[in-house]
C-alpha cells in the first residue's frame, strides 16, 4: 500500500524482538532493515520479518546505514540504554521519525541535547513508554481528572521487578544490565512508574519536577543469587556490584505534589509498579488493586479487605477511552497490550506526520532522573534539582493524552 | 497484695483513658493517682478507677504532685505530645519507672536529655510503643531472626491513619495534633512504623540509623474535609495548616540497610502502618498480607494474587513465643492486643525492678526522626545526621526481646 510506512530497528534488545516476534506491528507498517551488533540476532529478526510475510529487509550494524536510506520513515532504537539518545539524535538530524524504548540517561546534559536537536530540526523522537498506557494507569488518570481523587497531593511508584537472573546472566546474554549493575549505583529506570504518575500531575503540563533526592540501600541481592545458582568460585559471584538493590527517589513537584519512586531489581518479589496515587478525595493503590474513595468506597479498616481488587468494579464507568475501544477491537500484544498501544500511538504519528505523545520534553525530564538519583547518591542524599527542560514552556503545554 | 504496684497517670489522652477503660490492667496494678489540667477528665479517670473495684485514687491538676508521693512505683505519661520529656526526666529525677506514650519529640537536645537523666539516675523510662507488640511485626522479626529473609537490605513503614477528624476537630475535643498542624511540618508520629522496623534491623543492638532525608507535600487534605464538614465561613476552614498532607522520610543504617517511612494522616485512605520487609530471600507486605520467600512462595506475577494473605499460613510455624503464649490465654485489650502487651511488658519490669524493653536510647533514636524531619524538609530535603545517643554502646547492645 502507499500507506505503508517504513521502519528500521536499531539495536535488537528484547522490546525490539517483541515488536517482532509478537507480530505486533499494526497494519501497514514494514520493518525495512534491522541494526544489530550481532550477526545472529539481525539476521533472526530477518527471518521474523520475511515470516511475517514481509520483504527480506536490509541488514546492518551501522546504524548511521540505515538512517542514510530514504526509504525509512521512522527508527525504533531498542538498542543498550547508553545508545538511546546519541542514536536519537543522530536519527532526528536525519530527519527520521524516532521512538526510543525505555530507560535512564547517563547525564543531564545528553537530555538537554536530546530537547536541542529536536528543536533546531524539528524532528520528531518519541520515548516508548508502554506504561503509559497500562489500562490502570490510564483509568486513575482519567479518574484524576474528572475530579474523583479531589486535589492530588501525592504519587508513589516502583519498578519492582526481580531482574537477578537477567542481570547476573548479562555476559551470556549479551545484556547491558550486567555492566550497568556493576558499575553504576542510581535509580537506572525510572520510566515505567514515571511516565504514568506525570501524566496524572500534569509534569511538563502546567506543573513540573523541581528536586528530588536519592538514597541507595547496600548491593546484596545479587552476591546471594550468584552464590546460589553458581557457586562461590563463579568469578561474578565475588565482584562487587555497586548497584544498590533498593533506591528510594523523593521528588518535589512546582504544585507541591511529592512523587516517591523505588527501584528494586535484586532481590526475590512479586512484579509490580507500585502505582499510587492520593488526592483529597481519594486513593489508588495498585499493590492490593483497591481504590477508596472519600464517601462511597470508604472502608477504613484495612483488615476488612472488602475493597482489595475493587479496581474492577471501576472499569466499565471509568476505563480510558483508548482502552475501551482497544478491549472492543480485542486485545492484541505482549505486556498485556501496552507494548501495542505505545507503537500504535507511534506510528499512528508517523503515519499523519504529526507530533508524538511522549515528546523529547517528557523523556529529557523523566530520563533526567536517573544521572539526577546517580548525583544526590553520590553526595550522601543530596537535594538536586530538576531542570526545566521546556524553558518555561510547561506553564503553556496542554495536558497529556494516549 | 504486698506485690500490687501503684501507678500515676499524667495526662488523660486517648491511650490513658484506654488503660483504664479497657480494663487492661494486668492483674496486681492499681491506679493511685490520676492527672489532667482538665477536672472532667480526673473525675471520669477516677470513676472508672472506682467502676473497676479499685480505691479512689488522687487526683491533681499538678504532676509534680504525684511524683512527691512515696505510694507511687510508676507514672504513665499519656499526656500531650510536647509533655512526654519533660514529664519522663522529671519522674525519673524522683525515682519513678516511668512509660511515656509514642509520640515524637520537638528537638534533639529533649532526646539527649531523655539519656542523660537515666544515666545520671539510673531510673528506667520505656517508650510504651505498643506495635513493637503487633503479631506479625513480631513474627517477622522472628522469621528474618531464623534466617527465612536472608540479609535484610530494605523496611519501609507508616502511619497511614485518616485523622481529620480528631485533627480537625482538635479544639472542641481538647487534642493537642490540631496545634501540631496548624504549626509545625514534620515526620509528627514516626515510632510506631519505625519501631517494629528498628527491631528487625537490630538498630541501637549492632546496627544504627545514621542520616535521613525528610519531604513534604503540600498541605491540601484538611482544608477540603473543613470545607466539606463545616463550610467554608468556618475559621479553621481557612486557616493555613503547615503540615503537609505526606511525608516521605528516608532513613540509611550502618550496615547499608534503608528505611523509607511514610506520614500520612489527613487524606481519605483505608488504616495501615504499611510494614514492609525486604532481604536477600524474602519479603513481607501488609498492604496486601503477603510473604514472599524465594523457591517457596514465589508467585511472580503480581496478578495471580495467590499469595495475598498467605501471612496466615505462616502464624503457625513462626508467631513469636509471646504471641503464641498471649492467643492460648485469649486476647484482651484494644488494638488487637498490642496495647496489652506492651503494657504488661512495662508493669513486669516495675514489679520486677528490671531495665524495661524499649529504653531511652531506642526512645531517644526513634523520637529524634521528628525534629530531625523537621530540620530536613526546612531546608529542602537536605540530609541531616542521626545522632548516636548510645555513644557507641549499640555494637555491643544485645538484640531485642519484647
């Protein structure tokens, strides 16, 4: 079809393989050439590709190759978190269409540059933030809105996910996490409870983050695990991760809003975000899935239990918009649709050339945190303050939406 | 009895009025003297008394009063939050045991006092932090002591507890928190959620707290309640309470461990002290009841919730001794028994003229978070030093029984 956009992928991690291997691409769009490092995984996704009935794309493990060829409408950079934004950047002044998958940067300055080649080419990157479109997240956001939770006063979230066999695996594996826990002590992925609470508080959108400060707990979690499953001669079993395995990030917000995000990837636990949020009139908590809200689901008793998994109860009248006609159309991808939604809204601006949802100024702020988590860390807890990647424009920008 | 031990009573507070009203005294505690700058309260405390099959006791607006008298053993402090101190080293200075309610303290230097007055008069003074007593805070304590958490890297805690009512309406019901609002922005109430927490982590018994960063949200949740409940030509209604609705204190220990606790009392939520545990080989959640032990139970999809109030399975196996002794004679007293036991510990030290449980130095360490709270949020969430009030006794201090 002349429809059909063009996309390369650019470092074939795991979001990429997804994008590919859970036939997720909408309609009319064509993986054109794959970038990787390695032999086999290009020419894996190769053969993913022409299995899905598409043409045999090119292949390469230069990237700047594919951002040469006119015939690619967008890149998809899925490749190590430290390539995200020089890629990006290298991308935009192409004059490509970019989506960046999710991660932390490695200085506040690459963000600034990530908001500056956006805006002396115009181009357009995109952060692929799937968590923004959690079914969840999207109801309380609607909820927010219409006034259920009264004034918000507070968020909390997490990525609470034990990652100890893909970390401690990370040579075999060829995962970048393993170099990052090893050396590296900072709240390392702060986008996938981020992105949701700052589109509830408007961040970037007539409020923003001012400060935060960033306490890392001792590394053990990993040493306990490598101990186990490899035993005491395994060489990693005796290095010295300096990744803490709990940080705990308090941010402060223009509105005075505080935002509390924790990471913790080391140590054995149940997957969850942690997502939370509080207003005068109301409450989400994600970790017993309840909402309470002042006068009508308002039992005070914790032990009564009676409002654990309430949230469903809350779907039909709430639910998002965009989920409600994504459950009608039948949900489609892995990660329980999110990853679906994001590459939809994604290529959906490609496709219309217009401007992407999670912009270079929410992905400069919310990647921000974590070289900002690495400073305050490092100084014993500091306060650090948050940059205005807008320059005062986030007074003027108008709210989020999917 | 020539074993009966006598007791004051200073100040009639909600936990004061319990004592007597619960009919929780310990068999072989009789209540001599009662004490409250308001007559009402005296003669309700000694009706009750006398309802109880007691003497009438004394009653005096001025504590100094009670401590003169040679009858008295022991005073109980259920006074005002600013009282407890100054009550305690007074009481200690005449000889007394003495228990003062939870509650934190207004400066650094108070606590420095506390110590210094036990040590110059070896009188012994127990903060009576009765969820020190809680049967699954205790458990835990047990399991993590047994080794089924491995290294414990990270606790969290809070009082997360919707008292607008009691704040608000705080001078018709003669409650000193509405001052504390109005005034002060604070961690206000940190010991009951960091008690439960310093006994796990061993602090003052080989481990310390060595600094914290506190934060603040805005204040919201008030005024909306006063708005709603009293209208908005009601003075309280626009009165600027300083204390912010949440606040986030995170704590670092000696031995790597953090500590996250949460202040969370005038916005609409269900009552949890919001427990959390996490080691090398375990976890437990109160906010969803559950115990998570690597190749146990381990369910690492949230959304199965399998092991949502799988707490239960355990009590069996791990319930620490005093609780599985306290179920077999049958629970007594108000808040699930807690009130109870640390009670009994206190009055078994009395007659036994044995140190307490919960001395001044773990009193000095836990109460010292609020003012300490106080000075981080004032200057922007800069990290203050906790003080070692133990002057290096803590390695050596031996671990904790209730």
């Amino acid at each position: 079809m002349n429809d059909d956009i063009r996309i390369g992928i650019i470092g074939l991690g795991c979001r990429g393989m997804a994008l590919l291997g859970d036939v997720m691409l909408p309609q009319g769009v064509r993986v054109a050439a794959v970038c990787d490092m390695y032999e086999d995984r290009r020419d894996q996704a190769a053969d993913m590709v022409t299995g899905a009935g598409q043409a045999d794309p090119f292949r390469t493990a230069d990237y700047h190759e594919i951002l040469k060829r006119d015939d690619i409408d967008a890149v998809v950079v899925t490749a190590a978190w430290e390539a995200h934004i020089k890629v990006a950047c290298d991308a935009m002044q192409a004059g490509k269409y970019v989506g960046i998958e999710a991660g932390g940067a490695y200085s506040v300055e690459d963000c600034w540059k990530l908001v500056a080649v956006k805006e002396e080419t115009g181009s357009e990157c995109m952060l692929l933030e799937n968590c923004c479109y959690g079914r969840d997240e999207l109801m309380v956001m609607n909820m927010v809105r219409q006034g259920l939770f009264g004034e918000v006063v507070h968020c909390q979230g997490g990525y609470r996910h034990d990652l100890r066999a893909e970390v401690a695996g990370g040579r075999e594996n060829r995962h970048y996490r393993f170099m990052n826990y090893l050396d590296r002590n900072c709240e390392n992925y702060p986008t996938h409870e981020l992105g949701p609470i700052a589109n509830v508080l408007g961040i970037n959108r007539g409020n923003r983050m001012l400060s935060l400060t960033s306490t890392a707990s001792k590394a053990a979690g990993l040493h306990e695990y490598l101990l186990r499953e490899k035993g005491e001669d395994y060489d990693a079993t005796n290095m010295n991760f300096q990744q803490g395995d709990i940080v705990t990030t308090v941010i402060k917000c223009a509105h005075g809003e505080t935002i509390s995000l924790t990471l913790d990837t080391t140590l054995p636990r149940f997957y969850s975000r942690g997502f939370h949020v509080q207003g005068t009139k109301g409450m989400y908590m994600e970790d017993n899935r309840s909402i309470f809200i002042d006068g009508k689901d308002n039992s005070y008793d914790f032990k009564w239990k009676e409002q654990w998994n309430n949230v469903d109860r809350y779907y039909d009248e709430y639910d998002h918009p965009i989920w409600k006609e994504y459950i009608k159309e039948g949900i489609k991808g892995q990660h329980d649709g999110i990853d679906w939604l994001v590459f939809k809204a994604f290529f959906n601006a490609v496709r219309a050339k217009t401007s992407v949802p999670i912009d270079v100024y929410d992905a400069a702020a919310w990647m921000s945190i974590t070289p900002l988590s690495e400073q305050s860390i490092s100084t014993g807890s500091m306060p650090v303050a948050i940059p205005d990647f807008t320059n005062g424009a986030w007074m003027r920008r108008k709210q989020w939406e999917p």
